[in-house]
C-alpha cells in the first residue's frame, strides 16, 4: 500500500510564560488506508479523530512539548489506543500542560519508527524547546520539523526552556546535512526544503545575535 501524508490544520492558543497566542498548527497523518501515525495533536481530538476515520492510529508522535502541540493527546490516546511518544527532556514541559498524564513512550535520537510502510528516523534537535525532535523518512524524502525549522529560519527561541545557540546548532548539524531536495514539513505554515532553507544559515545567525 502506498504510503500518504495528511495534512490537518487546526486551531486553539498557545500559552506559555504567562502569554497566550492564537495560533494554527499543522497535524500530519502519515500512513496508508489500514494503519497511520499523526505527528502532534494538536487543538482538537475530534476533528484529528474523524480524519484518521476509520484507520488504525497507532502512535502520536510529539514533535516537542509546548501545549498547542500536545494539547489534544491524551484525548486522542483514549479515544484510539494510540501509544504517545515524546523526548524524555520535554517532560518538564509537558507537565504544565498534563500535570496527571505521561506519554507512554521516550523518544531516542537515533530511532526509527515504523508504520504502515512509513520508517521516521528520529533526529533530536533541541533548541526550540529541549526535547524538540525532528522526523525523517528518507524513502519519502520528508522531514517533519515541528517548530526547529520553518519557511525563513529556525522556531522561536525568546522564551523559557529555548535557546539559540542550540537550535542553530540542531539546524546545522541535523538538518542542513539531508538532501537539498528533502521537504520540509512545518508545525505551522506552509512547506519548503532544505535546499531553499541551507543558504540563509549565517543570515539567521546575523539576526539571531
């Protein structure tokens, strides 16, 4: 079966350090028409739920921890069965916004995981928050960067638990060495490829200091 990749977009706030934003974030179901996987839930279980319909969720991969990306886990786990993964460093994170719920499963630079003919290697890339990871499927030549790398430079680094230096570093050691070609699919926003991305690193390392 062919593998596809789904793109939800949903919506709600972020909140941290006292402020709240709205904000609208990309969920991506990857998978064929038996089994997928969704990379953050974000926001709204039920409209996440009714587009896995009736396909088996077998994972919810946290691409970091910050409450607009996991917000929706839990219910979502509940709901399916799905196990929730994330880096063991985002825990302090994840704690503010589910103080009574772990995820089931600690992500591991390096590890690969599979599902429904999909194989996501993944890369931790922290920086944007400590536990921050990125996925890559070489077969499908895609990388999901949650909020490490977007359209126009590296997530946001100006509150509690971030930092630039480590995330230019996560950019430049993990990201910037993939094909020029591989895509590169956002936790928000629209797509766009290391290739166009690699050119502008000392131009965010300028902006950045």
């Amino acid at each position: 079966m062919t593998v596809r990749i789904e793109r939800l977009v949903t919506a709600g706030q972020f909140t941290l350090d006292g402020g709240t934003w709205d904000v609208e974030n990309n969920v991506w179901i990857v998978g064929d028409e038996r089994e997928v996987i969704v990379i953050d839930a974000a926001h709204d279980a039920e409209a996440i739920a009714r587009a896995v319909d009736d396909r088996r969720l077998i994972a919810i991969v946290c691409t970091h921890a910050h409450n607009d990306h996991v917000n929706a886990a839990p219910a979502l786990a509940d709901r399916t069965g799905a196990t929730i993964w994330l880096h063991p460093d985002d825990l302090p994170l994840w704690k503010t916004t589910h103080p009574h719920r772990d995820p089931d499963r600690h992500l591991l630079d390096g590890q690969v995981i599979e599902a429904a003919g999909a194989d996501l290697t993944v890369l931790h890339t922290p920086g944007h928050a400590p536990g921050a990871v990125c996925l890559y499927d070489p077969a499908l030549g895609t990388v999901f960067t949650g909020d490490t790398l977007f359209q126009g430079g590296p997530g946001a680094t100006g509150r509690s638990y971030s930092h630039f230096p480590t995330i230019i570093d996560s950019i430049r050691d993990k990201l910037l060495t993939l094909p020029p070609e591989t895509k590169v699919l956002t936790g928000h926003g629209d797509p766009t490829t290391i290739g166009t991305e690699a050119p502008h690193l000392e131009e965010w390392i300028k902006r950045g200091h």
